[in-house]
C-alpha cells in the first residue's frame, strides 16, 4: 500500500468529548475509520475483523480490563498502536489540537512533515555520488589556439618599454636590434674613485694600565651545603578505618510508589513525566488481584521514558530504571545498592524499613493500603521524601488523606514527578 493512500484505523474511545476529538483528528488525516467502539464493548474478534492497520486509543482507567482482553491483537508487530489521554484529548482547542491532528497524521503515514501549511520549502543541494570534476576534466575539449591568437591579436596595443621583449611579430621590421645589457653599461655613470685617507702613525712609550694576557678571573666560591634537617618518625601512625564507599554510579536508595485501585492511570502518569536517566531505581508495587504483573510491564513501558523491567530476586536496582515488583518479594540496602531478594512474607511495610531514608522516597497513590501510613511517616520522620496523590482525581485517596493529615504534601501525579526531579 502506498504512503498516500489512506489509513485503516480502529477508534476505541469511549463515547464523549475526547472521542469527537480523536474522530475529527483522523478525518483531518485522511484516516479510514474501520471501527469505532467503547473498548469495554469490543473483543479480540471484533476487532481482528475490522482488519486496521492502527489501533487509536484514549486511555483511562474505566477501560483497563479491556486493554488486557486485548492484548494479542495489540501487540500484534503488523498493527500500529497509538495511546492518548482521553483528558488531554477532551481539552484540546484550536491550535493545540491543529498541531496535535498535524503529528498524528504524520505517524499515520510514516513521515517526518508536522509543519502548518503554507511555509517556506528548503532548497537544498541533491547529493551525487562520485568525486567532483577537476578543472582538466572541465576543459578537456577546449582548443588553445583561439586563445593563441586572441592573445597575439592584443599584443601589439598593450604598452611597452625600451626593455620589453617583443619577439618575432610577422609583418613587423627592425631596423636595429639593441643589446639592453651593453646600453645599460654605455648610459651608466662612471662611478667617483674612492678618496685616498692617509694616516699618520704615533707610537707612545707610555705604561700600560694592565697586562693583556692577564689570567681569567677564578670562578665564585659558594658556602659549604647545609645537611637537610632529618626525617619524622612513622613508628605511632595508625591506619583509619574508612567506611565503605559505594561503586560510582550506583544508587543510594530507591523511589517506592504504592498503588491500588484506581491507581495504574496515575502511575503511568508519573512514569511518563520522569526522564531517561532519573538518578534513583523507581519501584512499584500494584496490588492485583490476577497477579499479571508481566501486562502491567508492557502497559507501563508504552507510556514511561524509563525502561520498565519486572523484579527478580537475586538482582539489583539500577538507577535510571523502573521496576515492577510481584508480591512476596522484598528489598535489602547493602553498600549502598538496592537487591531484590525472596522474601515470601515481606509486606508494603518491610519494603519502606529497608529503604535508607536520607536518599528515598515513598509516594502513596490511589488504592494503597493504609496499613502504610505508619511505617510511611516514620520513614519521613528520619529524612525520606513522602508524598501522596492530590485527593482530586484520586478514586481511593484514603492512604494519601491520612498523611496529609501529619503534615504530609500532596499533588498531581505530574506534581509528584517534579517534586522528585527537585529532589534529586
């Protein structure tokens, strides 16, 4: 199929203001609309039959069982999945939403072209292969004797002296031909014989004042070298213990984020506010109820910068990295470094004693247990960061109003994320 030809696009959206948004973008691109469904009401089949070559879908958490149930055919390599906020999508107005129609148009046909129209192309230069003609190869067919004769035809009206050289010139006759060497010697004065000085001779009997062949002068004499004054004695130095220093590059805590129900959408979006290169591992623990934690990587990774990998005992937590850790698996804090190890009776608690509070932080979101409110606070008491989801938009905020209570900050999941990048 050609670039140019339109898309087969699947909408899945619930019905509303972001889904008239994400229907007018597409009409915009020249998108086919295959199907366009709430995705609670469609099915692996439903939508396999539609046949689309993209997949538009405005995430929220009402349709996070769905996804799952879809999950083959989204992660089938020959559809394109493309994800957005159905909030961000319903708010979108005038150029906002121009510019947004503009870059989803360009993902639909695999170009690079996101500017509005009617601005200035840039001309420039087709490369060619090979090297570039040299000045031989540029005149190889040119003739010299049109030059020859152009120049004999000027020679004669250019000025000239008595000493230029004219050469033989047809049709052209001297009467004389002069030697500019022997004209020059003949012009030339004679040149005034230098005066005779002539000087009288004096001898004088006087003394001399010293002897010419007096002896050179002896060299200095300096003072004898001084003896360097003797070295300390070593015999009572003792070696200090030094603490253990952490490899360079490893971290010294962790960030550890709580979620329940309603908390996967606002864990992704924090995960899609922290940027590549985040200076502490971000650890989240989810409660489900199913235990698919390996759909939880791949919903996580679509949305955060971060690498998303899934916590295995035995390994360690790399800054720079988010993990997601299964129930029963609990941490340990040894020279500085962060290690995942087997612990079948670990609880939320037990992860937040094991966390070096000076270089930590405990974010409590939507659903998390409020069990964790006390080991969360006496944490915060010795240094850690804690904070927990704004109760505005939060579907379980009964953790994160607890701490607010002691005095504890709270804030949008973007909030959250910035009040780490301040951090650290």
């Amino acid at each position: 199929m050609s670039a140019n030809e339109p898309k087969r696009v699947a909408l899945l959206a619930r019905a509303g203001r972001a889904r008239e948004q994400l229907r007018t973008a597409l009409c915009e691109a020249s998108a086919e609309i295959v199907l366009e469904d709430d995705p609670n009401a469609v099915d692996a089949r439903m939508l396999g039959d539609a046949a689309p070559q993209v997949v538009l879908v405005a995430l929220e958490p009402a349709i996070e069982d769905a996804l799952g149930r879809l999950d083959d055919i989204l992660h089938d390599p020959s559809i394109a999945v493309i994800f957005d906020e159905a909030e961000l999508a319903a708010r979108r107005e005038g150029w906002e939403a121009q510019r947004w129609a503009r870059h989803l148009a360009a993902k639909l046909h695999g170009h690079q072209d996101v500017l509005p129209p009617g601005r200035e192309e840039d001309v420039t230069a087709l490369l060619e292969p090979g090297l570039p003609p040299t000045p031989a190869q540029l005149h190889a067919d040119d003739r010299l004797a049109p030059y020859l004769e152009e120049a004999a035809d000027v020679a004669l009206d250019l000025p000239s002296d008595d000493f230029a050289y004219t050469g033989p010139v047809v049709n052209r006759e001297f009467e004389e031909v002069v030697d500019a060497d022997a004209w020059l010697r003949a012009a030339a004065p004679a040149p005034e014989p230098a005066p005779v000085v002539k000087e009288k001779l004096s001898l004088s009997l006087a003394a001399l004042d010293s002897d010419p062949f007096d002896p050179p002068p002896l060299p200095p004499v300096f003072p004898p070298r001084a003896e360097p004054p003797p070295l300390p004695s070593f015999d009572k130095l003792e070696l200090e213990t030094l603490e253990p220093v952490a490899p360079a590059g490893r971290s010294h805590g962790a960030v550890v984020v709580f979620a329940g129900i309603g908390g996967p959408d606002a864990v992704r979006k924090l995960l899609a506010e922290l940027p590549v290169g985040f200076a502490r591992p971000v650890l989240v623990q989810l409660r489900l109820d199913g235990g698919r934690y390996d759909n939880l990587v791949r919903q996580m990774s679509r949305v955060a910068q971060m690498p998303v990998l899934l916590a295995e005992a035995g390994h360690s937590a790399e800054p720079g990295q988010v993990y997601v850790m299964p129930a029963g698996l609990g941490l340990l804090a040894q020279n500085g470094n962060i290690h995942f190890h087997d612990d079948g009776g670990a609880d939320g608690g037990a992860l937040i004693a094991a966390l070096p509070p000076e270089h930590s932080a405990v974010l409590l979101l939507s659903g998390a247990d409020v069990a964790l409110v006390e080991p969360t606070l006496k944490l915060a008491a010795r240094g850690a960061l804690v904070q927990g989801q704004s109760i505005d938009g939060c579907y379980d905020p009964a953790a994160a109003r607890a701490i607010a209570a002691q005095g504890a900050a709270l804030g949008s999941p973007a909030e959250l994320a910035t009040a780490l990048l301040q951090r650290w």
